[in-house]
C-alpha cells in the first residue's frame, strides 16, 4: 500500500516509517522539520519538506493519491498549548482539518489519526475506557479531542473511513530530549551529561508509559486490520498504553540506577494542566486488533538509555 506519514521525522513517525518499509509498504514522509530531524527518515522512504496547514500539502496529497493517512504531525507540548491556545489550534485543529480534507479528496481509503490519553478528564474512572468522560485539562488535549470529532464527521458524511488512536506516554530512541515532553529522554540527557535534573511537584505523578516499538505495532495493525465492523472505521478509538502506571520518582531511582547517576533530583514547581494520575484501558485493541504491548518497561528504558549513550551529542544545545 502507499501510505503517507505526516510528521514522519519526527519521534514516532520515523519509527513507524522504518516498520511500514519493513513491511513491503510505499511510504512518503512529509513533515516541515519544525522539530522532526531530516536524519530519522529512512532512505527508502520518500520525503517531502511541508507544512501541514498549506495548500501545497494538499497539492502532495492529491499527487501521492496514498491508501493511507497517518497523521502524526503536531505541535506536541501541553506547556506551549497553554502558554498559546491559538497557536496550538492553527496546526493541531486546523492543520488536521487540512489533513482530512486533503485525504478525502485524494480517495484515501483509511485514516489514523493520533490523539492523546490527554483527552479524558481526570474525573474518569481509572484506567480510563475509550468510553470515559472526554473532558481535557489542556488546550492541547482540547485540540486533540477536536479533531477526534473531525474524523468521524469525515467518516459519517464524507466518505472518509477514519480511526483513532489515544496513546500513553510514549518514550524510545529518538524522542527529543529538549523539550518539556517526554520525560524519559529529558531525564537520560541531563543524566549522561552528568547535569542536575528536576523533578515538578512531588514526583508521585504517574503516567501509562510504553515503548515506541509496542506503538508502532498497534498503528501497523491498524493499518493492516480488517476491522469487521461498520463503526470501526468511523472515528472509532483505540487505547495505546500498557494499563501500568509509573510515576516520575519511580522513573528517576530506575535511569539513575541505569546510567550510573549519583546527584539527588532538584525539586521544582508542579506543572500546571498536569494530569496526576493516567491509566489506559487498552481491552478494546486487545481484542478487536490482537494487539498487546510486548516489550518490559525496565528493558524498554534500557534500550532508550543505550541509544542515548550512544547519541547524546545529537542533541546537545
Ligand atoms: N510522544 C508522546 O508521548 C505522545 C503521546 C500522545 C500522543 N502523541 C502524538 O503523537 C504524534 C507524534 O508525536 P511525537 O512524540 O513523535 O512528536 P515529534 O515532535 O517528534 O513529531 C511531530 C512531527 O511533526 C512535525 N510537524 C510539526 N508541525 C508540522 C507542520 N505544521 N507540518 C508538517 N510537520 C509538522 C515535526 O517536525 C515532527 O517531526 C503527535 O500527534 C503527538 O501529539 C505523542
């Protein structure tokens, strides 16, 4: 199949680059490498540079004529969406808006569109089922919920069949160590720099991590799937998580251990719009994709850590 990967330099979308061409797919990676890196898109891939709001995406699209949409490209720090809602939703809502309108008129025969856990409210029971209250603390989350919204305006009334992934934190080689998300590659580069890390709030904030493989996996499924039913291709969600959470001084005491880091964690303020506590319930993938995460959380930040080792200067400021 042709599948055209938006965001594909960026963190997950190399990765899950490198598993589509694995899997005999034709893949065009465009992205405007606002944060993605030119070095993370596989050679047999092809790459386009575009920004997803413009019609000159549109005009890729229509040329490509892919399958398949993944939509990975977005502006993806909570923090930046709550110092800027309107930014945040000029590329993460309207830019997603482009991006289906460009894969609808292009005959694209399925979408997958990345949302977040970010979604629910933090009033949910835990861990949170796709059917749980959707009621976001963060613009980000806002925008994520939104263009859910979107793909299954687009698959009831437009003729785009689109499904929806609502992923944990995710973390793996290549995450951007710089930002303010991604807490396992924040910490690991300060660690191998031997630089003071800070921990916000009290630590005992705890998230549904999983390894970038385990993600990529369930987006390859999905890609793949027959999805029996009429609603599977309506916008429907997916959980993505391991359903375990893990809190950031868990997180601290088990880098530190792994890369041999012997300062204490500098305490810093807690983070607005910050959820405390995060689970997912992923039985629904499970069970209609056969999908389940297969890689341990401590062999998981293993690997993150050896890539780190190996490429920290990457990323040096
Ligand atoms: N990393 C996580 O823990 C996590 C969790 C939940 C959801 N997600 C979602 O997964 C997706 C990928 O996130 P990631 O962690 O790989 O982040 P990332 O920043 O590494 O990837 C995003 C990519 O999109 C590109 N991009 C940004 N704006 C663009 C634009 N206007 N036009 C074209 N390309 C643009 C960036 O250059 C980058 O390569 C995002 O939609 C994100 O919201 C990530």
């Amino acid at each position: 199949m042709k599948v055209l990967v938006t965001g594909g330099a960026g963190f997950i979308g190399s990765h899950l680059a490198d598993a589509l061409l694995a899997n005999k797919h034709a893949v065009t990676v465009v992205d405007d490498l606002s944060t993605g890196r030119r070095e993370f898109v596989p050679g047999g891939a092809e790459f386009i540079e575009a920004d997803i709001t413009t019609l000159k995406f549109v005009d890729i699209t229509q040329r490509i004529a892919p399958d398949v949409v993944c939509h990975l490209a977005a502006q993806i720090s909570v923090s930046e969406s709550a110092r800027n809602p309107q930014g945040d939703a000029e590329m993460n809502i309207c830019g997603s808006l482009n991006v289906l309108s460009a894969a609808q008129r292009a005959g694209v025969k399925r979408f997958i569109n990345i949302s977040s856990g970010a979604v629910y409210s933090p009033l949910a029971t835990l861990p949170y089922r796709e059917s749980a209250v959707a009621a976001p603390l963060s613009p980000y989350g806002v925008a994520k919920l939104a263009v859910e919204h979107y793909c299954q305006y687009f698959a009831q009334f437009r003729g785009l069949p689109t499904v929806t992934v609502r992923l944990g934190n995710v973390f793996g080689p290549r995450q951007n160590p710089l930002g303010e998300a991604g807490v396992i590659a924040i910490f690991l580069q300060r660690m191998l720099g031997g630089e003071p890390v800070e921990v916000h709030g009290s630590g005992a904030q705890a998230k549904d991590y999983i390894y970038v493989s385990d993600v990529v996996d369930a987006l390859v499924c999905l890609l793949d799937a027959k999805l029996p039913e009429a609603k599977d291709m309506t916008g429907r969600c997916y959980n993505i998580g391991t359903g375990v959470p893990r809190s950031v001084n868990e997180i601290f005491t088990l880098l530190a251990g792994i890369a041999s880091y012997r300062l204490a964690p500098v305490p810093g303020p807690a983070r607005p719009a910050d959820q405390r506590l995060v689970t997912l319930d992923c039985g629904r993938a499970r069970k209609v994709l056969g999908w389940k995460p297969q890689v341990k959380w401590e062999e998981g930040l293993r690997w993150t850590h050896e890539w780190f080792a190996a490429n920290r200067s990457m990323f040096a400021n």
